[in-house]
C-alpha cells in the first residue's frame, strides 16, 4: 500500500509508489483527479513543492470556472489507437464532435455554452464511457451512468480526506446525457454506429406541480423599503453609491420584468420614456438576451429608477445602466429580512424579481398573453411555472356553479 501524508490540512496530498522511490503529489478540482511528480525523494521538499502546486492548481481552475481561462480539451491518450477491437471507441467519437461542434456554432452560440460541451466530457462522461467502445453504450450502460452519478464516491484510502460532493440535480444530469446523445449522433453520421441506443429515463419523473421563488406583496414591500433605508443611510459611506444603484435595481426589475442577463446588457440607447394616451410616463425598452431582440413596456413605476441613474452621472448612450449586479449586496439584505428563501425552501436571487413582476401582474387582473409577450416567454411557460399557485387565477363563479332546483 501507498504511502500517504496530507498538505495544507488535507486538501492536497503527498503519496509514494512501492515502485517509486519519488514522491507523488494530487489533488482533485472540478471533478478531476490532477497528479504530478514532485521529482524528489525527500518528504519535506516534496510536501512545499506540493504545497507551491497546489496554489497554482487551485488559481487556474478558479480562473477557468470563472470564463478567464478556456476550458482544458478532454485528454488525448495518442499512444492508444482510436478504434480498438470492438470498434471505434466513444472517446475518439468525442474529439471529432467537438471539432464539428466549435466549428460549426462557435459563432451563434454563447462562447461559455459551447465550452462546457469539453467541460461535460472531461469531468463526466469520458471517465466513464472514454475506452468504450460504441457499440458496447447501450441502454443499460447509460442507466449505470446514471446510477454512478447519483451515488456518492467512495474515499480512494481509509485515511484520505473525504471529498465533497454534491447531488446533481435533474437539469443537470439531462444536460451530460444530451451531450452523450450528441456524441453518439456523431458516431451514427459517421457509420461508426449502426442504431442509437435508448437514452430516455426508464421511470417517470414526479409530477409535483412547483413554482419558482418570488416576492409575496407585502415581501416586496419589506424589500424594496429595506434597500431605500439602506441607501439613504449605507453600512459605509463608500458603498453609498452600490447601495443607491441596488435600490434602482430592485425596483426597476420588479416593473419592467426583465432577465437578470437582459438588465446587464441595458444600454441607455435601449430605454426611451414615452407617455402614452396621456397616462402615466413608462419606459420602452429594446431587449437583447436570452432570445434575441425582443420589447417590453414597463410599468410607471420603473421611470424613477431609471432617471435616477441617469442623473447621477453624464453617461453616454452606449454606456450600461447597471450592468453586472454584485450578488452579495442584495443576499445580505436578504438574510436581514430572513428572506432569502421561501416557504419550501427555494432560495430567492435577483430572478425572483422577473417572477415578483409576472405574478403581480397576474393578481392585478393583466391579461396572461400580453404578460408572456412583454416578458418575451410563453403562456405555457407562465401557467406552468409562474401562475399555478396564485389564487387570482381560479374564478370562483365558474367553479360554484350550483344546479337550480
């Protein structure tokens, strides 16, 4: 058996083969085991040089998590063949989809999108299905997936660190097996797979009818009156002006029902304040996100916020209104008001406040197909995941409907 010693309290550690008289060093980051040789058989230089590595380990794959750096491309082994005796194998199928995909939607498809297909491969599917061949990925290999991903690792040695691990949701374990599908497609254009094996779910999905997190009215009102004392009157006098722009934030957002990705990429050129029939001034706002250009026409209630940050400062029209929010500022207030999560444990984030918009708008008697155009999203959408818990949407007189006597 391997000798072990931990490094800096157990994230790191030191381990020498029987057959080895150097040292070895490993960690694991982003679901990825990295090793090196530390080139010296003496413990003590061997743990600093482990030490030293390990930071500059854990500064890369801070910096790749963050979009800084490119993601690595899955591992290439070029002294294997890529079709072994039962075939080609999945990992070779990998490398070519990935040349296929980057080449062929690298410029429609959001950069971070495109490079979390190699992100998927690397840490997940290629550890396990990589030396397969294709025609060994059936129905039940891909059902041992799922159970393999859905299982907690094991510790590698009774004294090594237990590693963290965290229950991948649905929606995540959907997208690792899309890729897998897009793979083998691959595969199949390419004869190098003659059917495509069964990838759908064997047991059905639970039929709970859920809705995201929101802002109750009178939750609303605690909040947005929580942001303004904190901006007439801030923790600190330098972050006045984050607190100021947090209160805009917060009520623009909750009367213009727009996207947290959308909100960052306003442009003062995209919002023109117009008064419409002699009501009440509102903004039109030209939209640029998630589904491409789109419109919305807010509520009054978002054309104060609005000059409020036009007037703080000269900005140019090509200039961002808010730009990229800093999540702690509004989680902190949050956590003061025991709001950050709702009654069955949602927690709630600035896209609660898209939701806090639809779902008054609803209880306010706005009809439900003009809501999703102004929303850019569906009705289905809107009757599924906004609208199924408010009690607006039941009509009493159709329901108690009594037969005369």
């Amino acid at each position: 058996m391997s000798e072990r010693h931990r490094v800096i309290e157990g994230k790191a550690y030191v381990y020498r083969r029987e057959e080895s008289p150097n040292w070895q060093c490993a960690v694991f980051l982003s679901g990825r085991n990295h090793r090196r040789s530390t080139g010296s058989d003496n413990l003590a230089l061997a743990m600093a040089f482990a030490r030293d590595w390990y930071e500059d380990r854990a500064a890369e794959d801070r910096m790749r998590r963050r979009g800084i750096l490119p993601l690595a491309a899955p591992p290439t082994r070029t002294s294997a063949p890529a079709r072994g005796p039962g075939g080609m194998t999945f990992e070779a199928a990998s490398q070519t989809f990935l040349q296929e995909f980057q080449t062929l939607v690298g410029g429609e498809r959001n950069p971070l999108y495109v490079a979390s297909k190699a992100a998927t491969l690397r840490r997940h599917l290629l550890p396990f299905f990589g030396e397969l061949a294709l025609p060994q990925i059936d129905g039940a290999r891909v059902q041992d997936y799922r159970i393999h991903r859905l299982t907690p690792p094991r510790p590698e040695a009774d004294d090594a660190p237990p590693r963290r691990w965290k229950r991948p949701c649905r929606s995540t374990l959907h997208k690792e097996i899309v890729c897998l599908r897009q793979v083998l497609k691959t595969a199949l254009r390419r004869g190098w797979l003659t059917t495509m094996p069964d990838l759908s779910e064997p047991y059905r999905a639970s039929n709970k009818v859920s809705h995201r997190a929101w802002f109750t009215p009178d939750e609303y009102r605690r909040l947005y009156e929580a942001t303004r004392a904190r901006a007439r009157k801030p923790v600190r006098e330098k972050w006045r002006a984050a607190s100021e722009r947090l209160h805009d934030y917060v009520l623009f957002m909750v009367n213009t029902g727009l996207r947290p990705d959308e909100c960052a990429l306003l442009q003062y050129r995209d919002v023109t304040i117009v008064e419409a029939n002699g009501a009440e001034p509102i903004l039109e706002i030209v939209v640029r996100g998630k589904r491409g250009v789109g419109y919305c026409k807010s509520m009054p209630g978002a054309v104060r916020p609005f000059e409020r940050m036009r007037d703080r400062g000269q900005p140019r029209l090509q200039d961002l209104v808010f730009g990229k929010m800093q999540r702690g500022f509004l989680n902190r207030i949050l956590h003061e008001l025991d709001l950050k999560t709702d009654r069955e444990g949602r927690p709630r984030t600035a896209y609660s406040l898209r939701h806090t918009y639809i779902c008054l708008r609803l209880m306010e008697g706005a009809d439900i197909y003009q809501v999703a155009k102004n929303c850019r999203t569906s009705v289905e959408m809107i009757q599924k995941f906004y609208a199924a818990h408010l009690k607006d949407e039941l009509d009493a007189l159709a329901i108690n409907v009594r037969r005369g006597r």
